[in-house]
C-alpha cells in the first residue's frame, strides 16, 4: 500500500518520506530570477510568482515530465527559494483570493506559490496537494489530532499523488521505506503494470531497475558531481538474461537486460548452439541442457556488447544478484529473473547471521555487516547447481522523524502548534505551524500572532565512502528562522540541504519550535516546554 492510500484510509499524515524521495534536495544548481512587479488588488506592488524566464514542465501521463535532472533541481530549488521570501508568499495569497490582511486565513495551503505553479501546469495531482486535501479535511472537521505539516513540499510538488515523475525517457517511482523504482525507455504498459504494488513486491526485470534514495550502485546510471549531487543521467547498459523451465526438457530464456536505446530501438540478437540465430527483445526459441546462448545487444549508440552462458552460469551471477539498501538498516536482496513457477531450481538465500530465505526478492533488517549467499538448487536431483556470495555493509545510522502536537490556552485564546524534526535523504530539518481554534465555526485556521521562530541545534550524521569502508562522521547543526508579526507564512521552517548519505543520532538532534502570542512565547523550548528530540 502506497503512502498516499495509508494517508486517505487514517486521515492522519505522518511525514515519514525516508525515502523519500527525497534524495534531489542533494542536487547542485539554481535557477535564475529575474523578478517583475505587480500591482495586487490590495494596492501595493509586490514581486510576481512567475519569474519571467522561468518554464513551466510538460505533463504526460498525469505526471510533471523534465528534459533532465538540471530542470527538475531547478523547479524545486525555485520553490524553495520563493516560499521563502515572505514577499513572493503574500503575493501568492492574494493571487489564490485570500485576504491576507484577515485576523484568519483558510486553511488553504501553508506553500501558496507550490499550490499556484500546481495550478498553472495543470493535468496533474500532486503528492503534495494530495496530503494536504486529507489534512484540510480533518483540520476543517475540528480534528486536534491530525498533524497538519507537509514535509518537502517542494520535491512532493513535482511528484504526483502516485509518487512519480518523468525525467528523459526514465519514469522514477518513490516508496515511503526509501525505495525507488525506475523504468527505462518510456515503458508506459509496464509502469502501469507495477504502478499499484507495494515494493516488496516489485521484481526488477527487462526495463524496470529496482533500487533505492542510498544510491548504491547509482554510477551505473549516473555522473555526480563532487559534492554527491546528480550531474547527469548516464545511458544505462546491462545485458543479462535468465533460464527456466520449458517443454521436453528444453529451457526458456528471458530476456531481463536494462539497456536504454536512442529512437530506433535496440538491435538484439541470439546466437544458439547449433549457430542458428534469431533476432527481437527476447529469442524465439528453447535451448537444450547445458546449450550454450549468446545474447549480442546494439543500444543504437555506439555500443556492442555480448553475454554467453550455459544453464549452470545463467542466473548466479554478479550482475544479477542485487543488494538494495532502504531506511531503517532494512535490505533487500533479489536474483532478477527468478520465477519458481518457471525455474528448474529452488532458490535459497543464507545469511551470515544463520538465517535463510527461500524468498525473492526478501527483505531483512540487520545491524552489522555481513555477507549473503543465494543458491540455486535444481529441483530434479536436490543438487547444487550454482551459487554467489556478496558481502554487505550496514549503513552509518537510520532516517527518522517525528511530529507532535501542542495545544495550550493563553486568555480567551486557543492555539495548536504542529511541530516536526526530520532527518531525510538529503535534507535536514525542522518546521512549526500555528492554528488558533475559532469556536465560532468549529475549525483550526491559521491566525495572526507576534512572531515565530525555528531552529535545529544537536549532531547528525553524515556518511562517506573511503577506500577501506564506509566513514560516519558527526556533524553538528544549528542555526534558526524567524518572522516577525504577521498572518502569513502560516508556517515557519529551518532546512539544512545536505548530501544524501545523512542519518540521525539517535537523541542528538533537538529543536525550538514556538509563536509568540500575547507577549508570550509558547512552543517546544519555550515557557518550560521541552524541545522537540529526535528519537
């Protein structure tokens, strides 16, 4: 079950995006603004939403489309970069029709320049819009226990409310346990064929890469910059195939390369024992025991490549056998291609903790390194046919976040507070929003107050790769964001954008999250409170 479906059967968000998706907020480059003035309605000239260099992306298949990673950093840091200039947000109001000037704001959207870019591309729904209608709904029904922050609204503005987004010729789907489906070359029948399935149970296959936000073995499909940042999608090239049982004793290949193609298409063609050939995605026709194929792939851009095995080597190889890193010191490892229905093998994973699986793909939480080994057993005679063992390593630490509510009156007024602290792929941070209860009309709306304020201070942790592992390193965090009396934002947040190999420590990590009311201040860190701790 998606996120977005847990979110509209509980009517209650917790922003838990390990994964997150969110792994951009790492990627370099800024675009450029050229502001122009506008004359609002309520006479004042204000910087206008729309810069006028800036394009908006293409839609297709209810999804934003992007020519390249560069342009969808681009969009998300723009985002960012006007939701906060308080300006730009006031503008943004007013363009929505809201009275900003009003003791209380409707509960509209706390990101008012995401919901009117949303609003200018059209023909799709966003993560982020997703959220917040089942938030509204919940804050309009006087519900105290909703919390109402949507976090990385930026990121979930380019996704839509599927978790998905078209960059090139890839489509990338996103997981809330920070697993990441990509499908090559525009393949729309299979997309829609997994769109709906948890990830566990996604198998990686001819054009669909199964993966994570942890970037393992990301140099297969793209360049980074120094700073971990994605520099630019590279061509991914990966011939493999797999065999499995067939009439008369024969055995079946299947096709599962990943190799993307410029407009023409791949070439692929199958040479057999005997020197017969054939030609297509997939051959056309079985081979015998201990035959031995050769699959020969042309990309159409310039590059050959050849792959050659019998029956014994076909499926236990480096390429095949995947190890993918999620959130929380989960992994999942899978042999592509595997179908007991199908197979002449059983399949059996050992760990090096003493456990097993005969699942596939299985997904296992551990806390030190280790090594797994996966097996193929043929099914006829109980014998070991082939096996491989990769080591793994444990990752520096686990993502997390946490949000609480704080309800307090002070006079004849009534004010909830949502605050969260995270720590997510790529970002760190933390965010206070502020309703006061208006008993006339039974809702939770933002309202005017004195100030806000919030900031982060503790250690995080920031992983790198060296030449003998993997190296943790402590990083301390600070700093804050304030505003002073007003009605809008209706929320304020202080971001870290960091690399994404970034983990919590555990209890570390705290934050100052409080409005200013009356002369008094109120909030996590404030009039006795704690702060708000990261787990």
């Amino acid at each position: 079950m998606t996120f977005h479906q847990q979110a509209l059967q509980k009517a209650k968000i917790k922003n838990t995006f390990a994964a997150s998706l969110f792994f951009l907020f790492a990627c370099a480059g800024f675009l450029g603004c050229k502001k122009e003035m506008e004359h609002s309605q309520d006479g004042l000239f204000h910087a206008a939403v729309q810069d006028r260099i800036e394009t908006n992306p293409t839609v297709t298949h209810g999804m934003l489309h992007f020519n390249s990673f560069d342009d969808l950093t681009a969009f998300t840091q723009s985002l960012q970069n006007k939701e906060a200039d308080t300006a730009q947000v006031r503008s943004a109001y007013i363009s929505l029709g809201v009275d900003v000037n009003a003791e209380y704001l409707p509960n509209l959207t706390d990101y008012p320049v995401c919901l009117l870019k949303e609003q200018a591309i059209g023909g799709y729904t966003s993560l982020r819009k997703a959220e917040e209608i089942v938030i509204n709904a919940s804050l309009d029904n006087g519900d105290d226990n909703v919390n109402s922050i949507v976090i990385f609204p930026f990121w979930k503005t380019a996704l839509n409310s599927d978790r998905a987004v078209h960059v090139g010729n890839r489509i990338y789907k996103y997981y809330d346990n920070g697993g990441v489906v990509i499908v090559l070359n525009d393949d729309w029948a299979l997309y829609e064929s997994i769109r709906t399935q948890a990830f566990e149970n996604v198998r990686e296959s001819y054009n669909l890469i199964v993966t994570s936000d942890a970037r393992e073995g990301w140099d297969k499909y793209f360049t980074f910059n120094t700073d971990q940042s994605i520099n630019a999608e590279k061509a991914v090239f990966i011939p493999r195939f797999v065999v499995g049982m067939a009439a008369a004793g024969n055995l079946s290949i299947t096709n599962v390369s990943l190799v993307e193609t410029q407009a023409g298409g791949n070439t692929y063609r199958w040479v057999y024992g005997d020197n017969t050939t054939s030609t297509g995605p997939n051959p056309t026709r079985t081979i015998a025991p201990n035959e031995a194929v050769t699959l020969i792939i042309d990309n159409g851009m310039g590059t050959k490549d050849t792959l050659t095995g019998t029956e014994n080597i076909l499926a236990c190889t480096t390429d095949n056998f995947t190890i993918t890193y999620l959130s929380n010191g989960q992994i999942r490892f899978e042999l592509p291609g595997y179908n007991p229905a199908t197979s002449e093998y059983n399949l059996k994973w050992e760990f090096s903790d003493g456990s097993t699986s005969t699942a596939n793909p299985v997904v296992k939480t551990f806390t030190s390194n280790g090594t797994a080994t996966c097996q193929l057993i043929r099914k006829s005679n109980n014998t070991l046919a082939c096996q491989f063992t990769k080591p793994f390593t444990v990752k520096c630490g686990d993502k997390n976040s946490i949000s609480q509510t704080f309800i307090f009156d002070l006079g004849s007024q009534r004010w909830k507070l949502d605050g969260s602290i995270w720590v997510q792929t790529s970002q760190v941070g933390c965010k206070v929003k502020y309703l006061r209860w208006r008993g006339a009309i039974l809702k939770w709306q933002p309202a005017y107050n004195q100030a806000a304020c919030a900031n982060l201070s503790g250690i995080y942790v920031r992983e790198v790769n060296t030449p003998t592992g993997r190296s943790c390193n402590d990083i301390t965090a600070g700093g804050s964001y304030c505003l002073g009396a007003g009605t809008f934002p209706t929320s304020v947040a202080h971001i870290i954008t960091e690399v994404p190999n970034v983990f919590v420590k555990p209890g570390q990590l705290s934050a100052g999250l409080g409005i200013k009311v009356n002369g008094s201040w109120r909030g996590w860190g404030y009039d006795g409170k704690p702060r708000l701790v990261l787990p």
